[in-house]
C-alpha cells in the first residue's frame, strides 16, 4: 500500500494544500480538483477540523482520491490523522516519532527539511521524499540541483511559491511532485478545476 500511495503521488505531480473552515467548503475545493486531474489532497492541521474533513472527504469521494494530512508536528495527531482516513503525512519539520508512527502504520512520510544533515536523518527513518519547505519560497527551482548532488536520487516535494508561470521550471528540474495552495483552494468549483488542469497539462507536457 505504501508504494501504491507513493507512485500516485509521483504520477500526479501536484497536490492541493487544503485549509479550510467547512466540511462543505472542503467537499467543493476536492470535487474541483478531480475535476481536472488532480486526486492528491493534504489536509493541513493548522485547522482544528481536519480529522473531520480528511474524513467526509473519504465517505464522499473514496478511492478516487488521494487525501493526506498536512502540518503534522507529533505522532498523536499524526496516529488521529490515520485514523481518520489519512493515507500519508506530511510536516514542516522531521520528528522521529511520526516516522516510527508512519512506518508501523506503512504508511509515506514527508518531513520538510531545510539541511542536508535534516535530509539525510529522515531518510534514515524512513521518509521516502522530502518537502523542501520554507526553502522552496526563497531558492526557487534551482535547490532541486542542490539538493540532488550528493543524492541523485532524492524525491523532492516543492511546496511554497509554486506558480502557472513557474510550475514547469519545478518539473523540468525533477520534483517528484509540487503542492499548490491558493492556485488550488479559492476560488469557485470552476476556477479550481481550470487551475487544475492547466497544472496538470503543465506536468505532462515537461516530464
């Protein structure tokens, strides 16, 4: 299961960061994104509703979306997650609980990590990719050969400051995938689904 989860993430290519107020507002922005092809959803727990959204989303949509939870900082929300329907977990920092919580439950874990020594502990514990975060905001797609040299083969999620205008400068580099927030969450159901799949055909069209 946990390779399954992680090679519909890598061919998707894009995953909405959702933070939202409303279960309805979550349904909305979720319909939108599968709308134009993208199923990978994180939940952010900045939210105090997410275990109930992470769980409508689930009993509405199913298999046909990928929902995980998002801004993880301690394996006791990361275990609620789960048990809400979260299928990955990803966070802003690495924390060695939540890889050993993540690797019983085998399920993926995405720490964010802004050194190389980060980096490289996580992976020892199991992390398949990596979110590259707050860095992404300030570096830009060039971090990604930073990042790679020592590691060629490091999957990397680029999260913060991923554009139209810049999305296919992340792919050429060789992101494993990229997580869009506004682009993919405000909006109306429309909007959300042409952002979508202008995202999308920009995946395609530069891998």
């Amino acid at each position: 299961m946990r390779q399954d989860i992680i090679n519909r993430i890598e061919d998707t290519g894009i995953m909405a960061i959702v933070r939202v107020d409303t279960i309805d507002r979550g349904l909305k922005i979720a319909e939108g994104c599968l709308n134009g092809g993208v199923d990978v959803l994180e939940i952010s727990y900045t939210n105090n509703n997410a275990g109930e959204v992470i769980k409508a989303l689930k009993k509405k949509f199913g298999s046909p979306l990928l929902i995980g939870a998002g801004t993880v900082l301690d394996s006791e929300t990361a275990r609620l997650a789960i048990l809400n329907g979260a299928e990955f977990i990803i966070a802003p920092t690495f924390n060695k609980n939540i890889a050993e919580l993540a690797n019983i439950y085998q399920i993926p874990y995405e720490p964010g990590c802004s050194t190389y020594t980060e980096i490289v502990e996580a992976l020892k514990y199991g992390a398949y990719f990596i979110k590259a975060f707050p860095i992404s905001n300030f570096y830009g797609s060039k971090l990604v050969d930073i990042f790679t040299t020592p590691v060629p083969t490091l999957p990397i999620l680029a999260s913060g400051g991923i554009t139209l205008d810049n999305l296919s400068e992340w792919i050429k580099a060789g992101v494993m995938t990229v997580g869009a927030g506004g682009l993919l969450t405000k909006g109306s159901k429309e909007e959300i689904t042409a952002n979508a799949k202008e995202m999308r055909e920009i995946v395609v069209a530069n891998r």
